[in-house]
C-alpha cells in the first residue's frame, strides 16, 4: 500500500522487515513472493541492478521449493528481468528476457488451457516496441 501511496522509503522498510522475517522463518515460498514486490519497487526507483539482484533472488529461492518454473511468477520475474537489461543499456538481453518470458507463459497456456490474453499481449507488445525502436521490427531472428 505504502508503494501504491508514493511512499517508497515506508514501502521499502515494509518489504525489508517481511523479508527478514521469511528469512527468519526459513518460509521460502513467503521469502519468494515478498522479493517480487520488492524488486518491483526498486525498479520504479531507478534502482535497476538491485532490482535485477532481487528478481534473481526471487526466481532462485522459487527454484529451491520446487517451483522453478512457477506459472505466473516466472514469467513475469523474467520480463522484468527484461526491464533491468534495457535499463543497463543491453536491449538485446532485453529482448532475449522479453521473449523468454513469452515463451513461459505460452508454455503455461498450453498446459493450463488458455491464459488472460491481456498478459499474453503485455509480453508481446513490449518486445514488439524494443525491436521497433532498434530499427529490427519485422525481424524473425533474435538478435544477440
């Protein structure tokens, strides 16, 4: 809520205290999801490295309660990653993290039978719009 309120100092005092009692606790799937947020709110700072830190952080410790290939945080935690890459001035790893995450939501879908298409097309349009402003739309490759 603080986040959501403009209060990013409070926010990040919240996230760090929930972050410490997962710790604590040893509760890896709370530890998890409380990185997530916590990631989100260092991104929208401008803090991009830690951000990337966090949602790293994030998907290792869903990889070590046997959710490594979490259905909606992965996907999303990539895409981000996606952000982090573009914010360090590497648009082809951006781009790379953008379509990977694609690739794990449709993996999902296919699972799952179907998926919101609004996220589908979230995914989508942002490495459609990194691939427009490199001057590569219309390009079928990845580019490394």
């Amino acid at each position: 809520v603080a986040h959501m309120q403009g209060d990013f100092d409070g926010a990040r005092a919240q996230l760090d205290a929930a972050v410490k009692v997962a710790r604590d606790a040893g509760d890896g799937w709370s530890l998890a999801m409380t990185l997530v947020p916590l990631g989100d709110l260092e991104r929208s700072r401008g803090h991009h490295a830690r951000a990337g830190d966090v949602y790293r952080e994030s998907l290792t410790r869903l990889a070590e309660i046997g959710l490594a290939d979490h259905p909606l945080e992965h996907p999303y935690l990539v895409h981000n990653l996606g952000y982090v890459a573009l914010a360090e001035g590497q648009p082809p790893k951006a781009f790379r993290q953008f379509m990977d995450a694609v690739a794990g939501t449709d993996a999902w879908a296919t699972r799952e039978g179907g998926m919101p298409p609004a996220y589908r097309a979230q995914q989508v349009g942002t490495a459609a719009a990194l691939l427009s402003a490199l001057g590569l739309a219309g390009s079928s490759q990845r580019k490394e």
